[in-house]
C-alpha cells in the first residue's frame, strides 16, 4: 500500500470518526433535555385508588387521564395483590406474566400492576378512566 492511499484512507477513517462523534454528541444534547418524572412525596390516593401506607419514590406521570402513577413498598408482591384485592374486590386477578401481575378493575378503568424489585415491589397504578 502507497503511503498516499494510507493516507487518504486515514483522512476518510478519521472523518467517519469525526461524524460519528459529532452525531453522538447531538444524542446525548437531545436526551438529556427531555423531562424525566419527578419522585415526590407520595399521597395517600391516586385517582380514588389507595396507596400502601409505606409506599415511597412516588413518580406520577400525568395529571390528567388516562393518568399514571409509579411506587415502591418494602411489602412482597404477595402482600401488595393481598391488599389491593382485599381493598378494591372488584379488581381481577389476571395471570402473571414475567413475574409482574396485573389486577384490573371489571370495567378497565384502573389496572395495578404488581413486580417484584430487590427487597420490595414495584406498584404501577394506571387510571384509565374515572373509576
């Protein structure tokens, strides 16, 4: 290979590299200014459907419906289902699919969606419509 072409093709390489860099960089820019949820206190209800007591790293999606509203409790997922079913029997009991269950109410307005995460449980309350 002649010095010549080694080093035009080092100019293509670098200026490839040079692109690529600079794409990245506009990724990184634009992902960095989306709006992430805020974690917040967490109430006591969300849409009319109660939260556990000790429920903590509330991150609530929307404001409006259909609406979202994201929690963490140290319960195991047995003892969050045992307690949504006790306090909402209207809510089904659906199969667990990757080790997350969904209870949903009858008319689908609220669904609750049950995962286990590290010593505790990840609660995912999405209101569809008013319940």
């Amino acid at each position: 290979m002649t010095s010549g072409l080694r080093k035009s093709i080092n100019i293509v390489l670098l200026g490839g590299l040079a692109m690529a860099s600079q794409a990245l960089a506009d990724t990184v820019t634009t992902n960095s200014s989306l709006d992430a949820p805020v974690v917040q206190t967490c109430p006591a209800s969300f849409f009319d459907v109660s939260l556990m007591t000790n429920a903590r790293q509330c991150q609530q999606f929307d404001d409006s419906l259909p609406a979202s509203l994201v929690y963490f409790t140290k319960h195991t997922p047995k003892d969050v289902i045992a307690y949504y079913q006790n306090a909402y029997p209207q809510f089904v009991k659906k199969s667990p699919v990757n080790h997350r269950t969904m209870l949903a109410a009858i008319d689908d307005s609220v669904r609750i969606v049950v995962s286990p995460d590290n010593m505790g449980t990840q609660v995912d309350v999405l209101i569809i419509s008013k319940p």
